[in-house]
C-alpha cells in the first residue's frame, strides 16, 4: 500500500449525541471522512458546529454514539493508550511553576523516558519550534505567541505522527498568527505529521491546509471537502493570487449554503 493513501482518521456516518436535562443534542450527524497521511485537514464552520466535538472523538476524549471511526486502523481508545496523537489546546496549557523544557518534558516523564532521552527530545522539539534558548524560562516570561508554540513542542515531543491542533493561534494578533501559521508550514514540512486543524478564519484554513472540511451549524455535518491546489511552497503574498481568493470563495459559499438562518 502508497503510504501516503493510507487512512489516518477514518470516519463512517458518524455521530454524537449528547444527553442533556434540556433533551439531546445532536452535536454531529452522519459525517464521513479519511484523512490520509501527510494530510494537512483544516476543520471550518460556525460556533457551535462540531470542530471541537469532532477533534475531541478522534481524541477520545467524547465518544461517538453513532457510525464508527477509527485512527491510524484502531478505535480511537487504543490510539490514546499508544499515544498514536499529540493534542494541542486553544490555550498553551503550560505549567506556570514548570520551565519551558520541563513542560515540554512533562509527557515524556509520564512515559516513564529516561533523563537523557528526555533532554535529547526537547532539545530537538524547541528547535523545531524556534526556541532554543528558552529551555530555562517560565511561560510568563513569554510572549502568548512563543508559549502556543512551546505547547505544540510538548505536543510533539513524544514524536506521535497525528497533531490535532484545536484553534491554537485564535487569540493571538494577526501578525504574531501569521507568524506562526509561516512556521506551522514549514514545521509540517520538516515533520511530514498528519495536521487536523480547527479554525474560525477562512484566509488561515485555505492558507495552511491541503484538505478544507466545511461544517454546517448544529448538528454538525460535513456540507464540503475542498482539495487544495495550492504548492507546498507558500509564502504569507500567496493570499492575494487568484487561485487563493477562488479556494476561499468555495469555502464562504459552502459555510453561506451550509448555514441555518432559523436559529
């Protein structure tokens, strides 16, 4: 089997449901997607919409209620038992009393790694994330921008082949993000990971991805799956050409074509 066609996130009419005092809500229905290795998949859509809840199912840190899915071939359980992904939240989530490389460590010490291999991989991670010589601060001595890419260091530092990265550049200006959304490129380039990307920004998910999913307000549905013809190579000018500007068009329309006015 190519290796690149091999299914990193396979998912099968899929659902959640969750059970509230207020009756069930339907926070996705009937979703049907494969994600395949060396993909970079952006998730765009409404509030409310599923992004999360779907990131959160590959995670398995919700469970599917109906359909099935599964990640690198298992059931999203045996992934998180073999540490098959590396999960990067909205907020860096770092420890304040923890330097930068004892955060980034943190998972490694609780795989039970030695003191070398640990020092080892976050020597390699904070490279790859441009901060070497930051090792020995604290997050608050870093900018917002430099502790969401020693979240994703830590994320990596286990070297599992799935990031899931759930909005992780939404609070931080527009030119610190496209800062780094330059360097997620180019780190995915490096790493050659599977990417699943949550985003609210339209210019940040055609920029970035090399598939766009578009879902639908609750219940979460997939209303479009845009193949990127972008090249690889794609400096911050790419978003004035018109190949860009037609990606993005499809993607406004399908969230217009996709988005309940009755609410």
């Amino acid at each position: 089997m190519n290796e690149s066609s091999f299914s990193v996130v396979s998912a099968k009419k899929l659902g959640l449901t969750f059970q509230t005092s207020d009756g069930p809500v339907h926070a996705l229905s009937n979703v049907d997607l494969d994600v395949k290795r060396g993909d970079f998949v952006s998730f765009i859509g409404p509030s409310g919409c599923g992004k999360t809840t779907f990131l959160r199912v590959i995670a398995d840190l919700e469970k599917a209620t109906a359909g099935e899915i599964t990640v690198n071939g298992m059931t999203p359980e045996e992934a998180r038992k073999s540490r098959s992904y590396g999960y990067v939240f909205q907020a860096p989530a770092l420890y304040p009393w923890r330097t930068i490389e004892k955060n980034i460590a943190l998972p490694l010490e609780i795989m039970g790694h030695s003191k070398m291999e640990r020092a080892s991989r976050v020597a390699r991670t904070l490279d790859l994330v441009n901060l070497t010589g930051f090792s020995k601060k604290y997050p608050w001595q870093l900018s917002g921008g430099m502790q969401q890419r020693a979240s994703i260091a830590r994320a990596l530092a286990f070297d599992a082949d799935l990031l899931l990265m759930d909005e992780p550049f939404g609070a931080l200006d527009e030119i610190v993000r496209d800062h780094l959304n330059e360097q997620l490129l180019k780190l995915w380039a490096r790493t050659r990971k599977t990417i699943c990307f949550v985003t609210h920004s339209i210019p940040e998910a055609v920029y970035l991805s090399t598939k766009i999913v578009v879902m639908s307000p609750r219940p979460g549905r997939v209303t479009d799956i845009i193949d990127s013809t972008l090249p690889k190579e794609r400096p911050l000018e790419i978003r004035e050409t018109p190949e860009f500007l037609a990606i993005a068009h499809r993607v406004r329309e399908g969230l217009r074509a996709g988005h309940s006015y009755e609410e």
